[in-house]
C-alpha cells in the first residue's frame, strides 16, 4: 500500500474535497473535470483548470450538481442560495469602487513654468479618456474583475483595430491562459511566451470536427520581412520576402519597415515609444488542429505544427509568426491577491471560506426539511373506531376516536429554530474569513450603529482587504494604459501624432460611503492654510465624491472668477499690487490695469459708503 503525499500549491485550499483530490490518486476527478485531463493541457495546469471548474460551479449554484458525478444522486439534495454569489458580486463592486478615472500626472498643473508639460499631459489624459468611453472601459473592468474575484486571475488582450482606427479590449477567461513560466525564474516576470487556447466542439452540419485553437504572442529576434503565401497542401503559411536577383547578386531576404542590419549581422528595430533601438519584437500565431490529429507525448506548448491551419485576418495576412511590431505581449494577466514569492497566480476571494459555504448549504438543506415537518405536522392517533380507514391531516378534519382515544403531534419548530440559527452564524462566520463585515454586505440593521466612529472601525477589515486586492491590480492598470499608448503610435493615428507615451494612472472611487461635508471642510482649510495646492484641493474632492468631471476645467474656472472678483476690488481699491500680493500670485494684466476713477462721494453719503467704510476699517488699504 502507497503513502499518501500531501500536495500544498496555490489550490491545496481545496484538498478537502474528495472530487477535486482524489483519495486513490491525489488528482481531480476525471468524470468531474474532464477539460482538465484533456491530451494537451500539461500535467502542471491540470489543478488549476479543476479549480476554476469548481468555483464556477460555486457560483452559478452547481456544487451540487457537480459533487454528483461522485457522491451519487444524493448530492444533488443540497440546496444553493447563492451566498457566493452574492460575495463575489460584493468584492467586485468594492474593488471596482464607484466610479473609475484616468489621470495622468501633471495634467492639472496650471504654473507658467511648467506649461508645455502640463499641456502634453492633459493632451495624453484627453486622449486616454475618449479611447476609454470609446472601448466602454469600465465594463470591461467588470467582466475582468468578475473573473479575478470568483476564480483568482483575469486576463486582458489589446489588439489593433485598423477599421474602428483604436486599440480593443477583450477579457478572457483564466482557463484559456497558458503562459510559458521560467522553472528558474520569479512568477511576476513577463513570460516570453503566452498561449491562449480552447477547444471548439464538433459541428457536423459544417463537416468540422472537434478541433483545438491556439492563439500565440511570443517575443523573439527581429526577422526579416515575411508575406503570405501558400505551401504545397494548399495551407495559408507565411514564406520570407526576396529580392529580386541582379547581374552577380543572388536574391536575398528583405528586411522589414525601420529595419537596419548592425555589424555583427543583429537585425534592430527602433520603436516610437523608445530612446534606443532594440532586437527584438512579438509575434503572433493564431492556428486550429484537429484533436484526431493530436497523438504521442504533446501539450499546448509543443504541438505539432505541421498539422497546424493557420487564421488569416481582416487585412489578408496570414496568421502564421506575424511580426506585430510591437516590442511587448499586450497580454495582462490580472490576479486576485499579490501572488506569493516565485509564484504567478492569484488566489480566489471564496478560497478560505469555502467549507463554511458546504456547512451553510447542509444547514440550509436541513432546515428546508425540518420546515415541511413544520408547516405539515407530523400527528399520532390512537383509539380510532376503524383501524382501515385513512386520515388526512388538514383544516375542518373530524377524526372518530374511541373512548380511550387521543391525538399526539410533533412539534419541530424548536429544531427548525435552531437551525436557522446556526445558519446566521455560519454566515457570519464565512463573512469574517473572507473580512466583508455586516454593514458591507448590508445585512446589519443602521438603527443599530451605536456612532459614525463605530461604523468606521468595523469597517477596518474590508479596508485591509480592498487595499491588499487594489495594490495587485495598480501595476496592471498603469500597465493597461501604458499599452494603449503604444498601441496607438504603432497604429499610426492622425490625433496621436508627435505624442510622447506617460505614465497614466486608472484611479478608482471610494467603495464606502463618504461624509462629503467632512472632506470639503478638510479641504478648505487646508487650502486656506497654503499647506495643499488647488490641484491637490481639487483631486481630493473628486475622489471624495463630489460632481466634477474635469479638474482642469474646474481650475479654469476658479481661477477665472478669482481673477475677476480681484480686478473688481482692485478697481474699487485703486491699488492692484497689494491685491496681488493678497492673492499669493502675480497680478494679471488686467488686474494691474489703472483703476477707474470713482465719481466723488459727497460729504453727507460717505458714512453709507460701503467703500469709504472698508478702507476705514482696514486701515485705507484693504
């Protein structure tokens, strides 16, 4: 008899469950996971597609349904209420905040020095912005994160789109992932090659059999130039480009567009994005096999390509190594939490909770049962007339009992009772491993709030979590708008002409509420103070909450009538530079213009003159 090893890996959190490790192999079940063991998926996923499997299930209200494919028909009892739906569509609305903005330092600045900078920062957020509203970016962000929440990871894929002129935004479900990870090298790092691959069913009213597609981003050496062609079966492939042949010149390769040989023979690329030319570039291979055709000791990192279909694109070019010209994978890979040291993948936000979710679902099965014992009680009778005749239990019934007769009933309320006890607890208990407090999940009474500092404490979980699941997803967000940018000058648009690539941030909203009176009074008074700048005023109130759509706009128009309100008081004062001086700014011309002559205030009128007034007060001066 073998000994049971003990697998700990970043899905160990479901050992519990006997279909998902098997007690005789220590593996998924394979009636229960059967994309998981598919031929071509390697031995190192195989875990990990079975993961994803289950937490869907958990989600959509199928644990059951799948748990009956090995504990049998009575599995499929347990009832489901959705409680991990309901956490995960809670955590993906907390993550997501309220609303989403795209920022790019320096943008909001209005100081003369820094003009030409702040003008190409508010030009590359204008831009960012109208892509975003274009691509419906915040909807994108929530099928993303619907995924990272529920199943630990989400992906990303850019794409040029020549015909709507703009990068495009896909989400892609984790199981198509299949990155090549370095066995030596940290999880974080960008692999150098990433798969994307599924299986398409068998379509016999279109003669196609079942079949696997793969969609490749690699980075690799320069080549030179290819072109599509046909080789001798008749299959779409891409074949180098030659030139043509002279008096004693053989033909030779044709270097692509930018292309320049250096001494050693390296073939370099200079990039819109970049100070120095680099080596190398993506390519991207989108091709199908038929499974028939998938035999021997292949995976999808190693499948034959002689057996390959390659796609072909909008444009005519075959998708067969074409070379992107883009010195990046615009693949992002999105996880849940920040992965452990030396490890790429995230961790579902129901992972610890999950058994309490089992318990909940027996209670809540249990307690359906106890309450038809409830709503229909169980009665004994003794001492009837005709031990044949059948009673039925039920409004207006008569039973003929004989002298010693009576009617006994059970009472199951007191268990149904305690069952839905237990059930709250349990749901409190699977709220506070995954830190989501009442007042978040809107279960907890306001009444009972003893005080706003209260409300504030107990929210102290969901802060560490939220935080702890943002700082996964910051890199990745500037990552994101990072890639647009270039995906925009490799496209070669007309309005991203002469634009130099920033760092741009996608800022996300508060996700509890927030006392707006608080924050403008914080922030009024430290304006006041001059210990923030107006910029700084400004930023703090749209994240607050407050209605602004556009802090430079709003800036200008601060800025403006406090412009026009000191020109006022200097024309009335008829001294602009103490007014300027007032201001802690350099007096604008029209405010240093001369002052208009008042006309003379009699005598008698002067002690109604609001004017005369105010320089007495102030001592003639203010």
């Amino acid at each position: 008899m073998g000994l049971k090893s003990v697998v700990i890996d970043a899905w160990s959190w479901l050992n519990y469950k006997p279909i998902f490790s098997d007690p005789g192999l220590g593996m998924p079940n394979r009636r229960a996971f059967p994309e998981a063991h598919a031929s071509w998926v390697p031995a190192a996923d195989e875990r990990r597609l079975s993961a994803y499997k289950l937490l869907a299930a958990y989600d959509n209200n199928q644990a059951a349904e799948l748990a009956e494919l090995r504990d049998g028909p009575s599995a499929r009892e347990r009832r489901e209420f959705g409680d991990p739906s309901m956490f995960i569509e809670t955590l993906v609305s907390h993550v997501m905040g309220r609303e989403q903005h795209i920022t790019v330092p320096g943008a909001e600045q209005t100081d003369a020095d820094n003009e030409t900078e702040a003008a190409a920062a508010e030009r590359v957020q204008d831009l960012l912005r109208a892509w975003a509203e274009d691509e419906l970016l915040p909807m994108r962000m929530l099928q993303c994160e619907r995924k990272a929440v529920g199943l630990g990871d989400g992906v990303y894929l850019l794409y040029w789109d020549p015909d709507k002129q703009r990068p495009r935004l896909r989400t892609y479900d984790p199981g198509f992932y299949f990155p090549v990870l370095p066995e030596d090298g940290d999880g974080a790092d960008f692999p150098e090659r990433v798969h994307l691959a599924w299986e398409l069913p068998e379509d016999p009213k279109r003669g196609l059999k079942a079949r696997l597609r793969r969609i490749t981003y690699e980075m690799d050496f320069i080549h030179p130039a290819t072109a599509s062609g046909v080789d001798r079966q008749g299959r779409p492939v891409r074949a180098p480009v030659m030139s043509e042949a002279a008096d004693d010149i053989p033909p030779a390769p044709v270097l692509g567009r930018g292309d320049q040989v250096d001494a050693q023979g390296g073939i370099s690329r200079q990039y819109p994005w970049t100070d120095r030319p680099t080596y190398r570039t993506c390519y991207l291979t989108d091709a199908t096999w038929e499974l028939g055709d998938l035999k021997g000791p292949v995976d999808v990192d190693s499948l034959p390509m002689d057996r390959a279909r390659f796609a072909t694109n909008g444009s005519g070019e075959v998708l067969d190594h074409l070379d992107l010209y883009l010195d990046f994978i615009p693949l992002i890979h999105t996880p849940n939490t920040v992965p452990p040291a030396e490890e790429h993948w995230g961790q579902s936000s129901l992972a610890k909770a999950l058994q309490a979710f089992d318990e909940l679902a027996s209670t809540d099965t249990d307690s359906a049962r106890a309450s038809a014992t409830t709503g229909l009680p169980m009665v004994g009778i003794s001492g009837v007339t005709d031990a044949r005749q059948q009673y039925a239990v039920g409004p207006g019934a008569m039973f003929k009992l004989g002298e010693n007769g009576k009617l006994t009933t059970i009472d199951t309320s007191p268990a149904l009772r305690e069952l839905r006890e237990h059930g709250h607890d349990l749901a409190d208990r699977a709220a506070n491993v995954v830190r989501l407090p009442a007042v978040s999940l809107g279960t907890m009474d306001p009444s009972k709030v003893p005080s706003g500092y209260a409300l504030e404490l107990s929210l102290g979980p969901l802060d560490s979590l939220i935080s702890g699941m943002r700082l996964a997803r910051a890199h990745k967000d500037m990552l994101l708008l990072r890639f647009v940018q270039r995906l925009f000058l490799a496209g070669q648009h007309p309005d991203w002409a002469g634009v130099a690539p920033l760092p741009a941030k996608l800022v996300r909203g508060p996700y509890t509420p927030t006392d707006k009176a608080a924050v403008l009074e914080q922030v009024t008074t430290a304006y006041q103070a001059q210990v923030i700048s107006l910029e700084t005023a400004i930023r703090m109130l749209v994240e607050a909450g407050w209605p602004i759509e556009d802090a430079e706009k709003e800036i200008e128009q601060i800025q403006a009538r406090s412009f026009e309100q000191a020109r006022l008081l200097a024309d009335a004062l008829g001294n602009p530079d103490e007014v300027a001086a007032f201001l802690g700014r350099k007096a604008p011309d029209e405010l240093a213009a001369p002052a208009v002559q008042l006309p003379a205030v009699p005598a008698d009128d002067q002690a109604n003159d609001p004017v005369q007034q105010g320089q007495q007060e102030s001592g003639g001066n203010e």
